[in-house]
C-alpha cells in the first residue's frame, strides 16, 4: 500500500467514531421506541367483505388501533367504533350482530388508559378511512384538540359522496372542532412513522409504515389487507366502498406484500382474528 492510500484508509478510520454517533443519533431521530397494539372491540363480518371470493360465514373480527412513540411523542393510529351506537344489539349497520368491546366503557378511552395514556397526551393522530370501525373515536380527539391526519380524497370523499349504504356515519367525523391534517398520498406523519396510500376499500384509504427503534419496521396494513389469511392465500380484501374503486384492491394489496418484502417488513393485516391477538400483549413493543 503507498504512503497516499495508507494515509486516505487513516483518515477515515480516525473519523469513524463521532460520523458513527452522527448517522446513529439521525436514525434514532426517525424512528418510534415503544408501540402498543390495541383491541377496541370484534365486529362480526360476512367472510366475502374480508376477503375476495368469501364465502357468508361470518367471521368476529378485531377491531384495532396502534400507538406509538415517536420523537414528537405519541401517535395514535385509529379510532375503532362509536360504542355509544351499538350497544343496543343488532343494527342495519351490523346485520350478523352487534360489536363486542373490552369494557363497558369507552372503547378508545378505555384502551389508552389501559397503556397509561388519555387523548391530551397525544401529539398526533391519524385515520386511515373513515368507515364506522375506525372513525367512531374522532370525537374524542376534536374535544382534546389532537391534530388528524387523513388523506384530503378520503375527507372529501366521505363528507361529499358517503353515507350509511358505504359504511360511513357523518356524525362520526363532521365535529367542527377536528383538526384535520389532509396528505396527499405518499407521506411522512410524524418521524418513523409514514403513510402509504392504498386506496380500493376506501377511496382515500392508507396505511402504516412505523419504524421501531429495536423491532424493525412495521406495515400495517389496515383495511388494505383484513386478514392473515388474504396474504397466505394471495386474496385481496374483498369489497370496495366505492365500485368504480374495484380495481384499486388487487393494486394496493400487491403494492403492500411488495413493500413488505423489499423493506423486510412485518405486515399486520387490519381485521385478523388469527393475527392480531399475539400483538395485542400488554408490554408492547420496542
Ligand atoms: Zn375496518
């Protein structure tokens, strides 16, 4: 080796340390350090609305949300449904049965609590769709004045064009004290953790990439893919809250597995009865 190239090879070798704690203290910058998987209730779902060519049976599915820690403080991912509506029995909107929750108290509330937290904590939210199973705890986010964010197709979609024939309820999101984050596809909510548009069951539907600090990166793939058995068996989720948004499934799906893989990525179906109970554990994830 010549004198020059020993010299080159020194340098950077004396530099290494403090560019080492630099590229470390970055990554750590944008990344979240604890999660909690939560369960706000079960609904019970006809098989085909979960997954493409489904049969009737109807399945108790879970209903979810995530929260996070990043670096701006936590974020919650989901609101789950309005219990309020449903405690009645069965509902038009419900037809094989009305939603089961933990607690007799409120759903959203009850699970935050349960990790040691309550809607003023949060920094951030973020919907992913605005259907009754995960826009029904909006409220408490407009009265606690948390930012949410959505995507500006989604919002418009549902105070425009939606009702309860697509599984919207207006109520549930039309607060006027919402602060509304609208995004436009792709796009960073809070560091380590980002949207991924995947329109086709909603159409402004997105999901969740959130980056952890010790347990990699998670995809959660919301209402793009229900079921655990949706990515075994290559079925897309199974109906779309607008028809013309039909093709739009199959994408997003794929575009999802792909992205799992390529990023080496856990992807977490949204509605899984088979899946979702092993993450729901108290002491979470770092
Ligand atoms: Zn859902």
């Amino acid at each position: 080796m010549s004198d020059a190239a020993a010299r080159e090879d020194a340098v950077p070798q004396r530099e290494a340390a403090p560019r080492r704690e630099a590229a470390a203290s970055a990554r750590d910058a944008a990344v979240c350090d604890r999660l909690f998987c939560l369960t706000l209730g079960w609904e019970y779902v006809p098989e085909f609305v979960s997954l493409e060519g489904g049969s009737r049976a109807v399945l108790r599915e879970p209903v979810i949300a995530i929260v996070a820690r990043s670096p701006i403080g936590w974020v919650l991912l989901e609101t789950g449904i309005d219990a309020r509506r449903f405690r009645g029995g069965a509902s038009p909107l419900y037809r094989d049965g009305a939603p089961e929750f933990p607690t007799d108290g409120d759903p959203l509330l009850d699970a935050l609590a349960s990790v040691g937290l309550a809607p003023g904590d949060l920094a951030l939210a973020a919907v992913s769709h605005l259907h009754i199973d995960h826009a029904g705890g909006l409220r408490h986010l407009a009265a606690a004045g948390v930012e949410v964010a959505i995507q500006r197709r989604e919002l418009a979609f549902g105070l425009e064009r939606a009702g309860e024939p697509e599984f919207y309820l207006r109520e549930d999101y039309s607060h006027p004290e919402l602060r509304w984050r609208q995004l436009d596809g792709d796009a960073p909510i809070a560091p380590g953790i980002d949207a991924i548009s995947t329109p086709g069951h909603a159409p402004g539907h997105m999901s969740y990439r959130v980056t952890m600090a010790e347990s990699g990166t998670w995809i959660f793939a919301i209402d793009a893919i229900d079921l655990g058995r949706g990515i075994a068996e290559d079925r897309c989720i199974g109906w779309a809250a607008d028809p013309a948004d039909d093709p739009l499934r199959r994408r997003s799906h794929d575009r999802l597995v792909a992205l799992a893989a390529a990023e080496d990525a856990r992807l977490v179906p949204g509605h899984c009865p088979e899946t979702w109970p092993a993450l729901a554990h108290a002491e979470g994830f770092r």
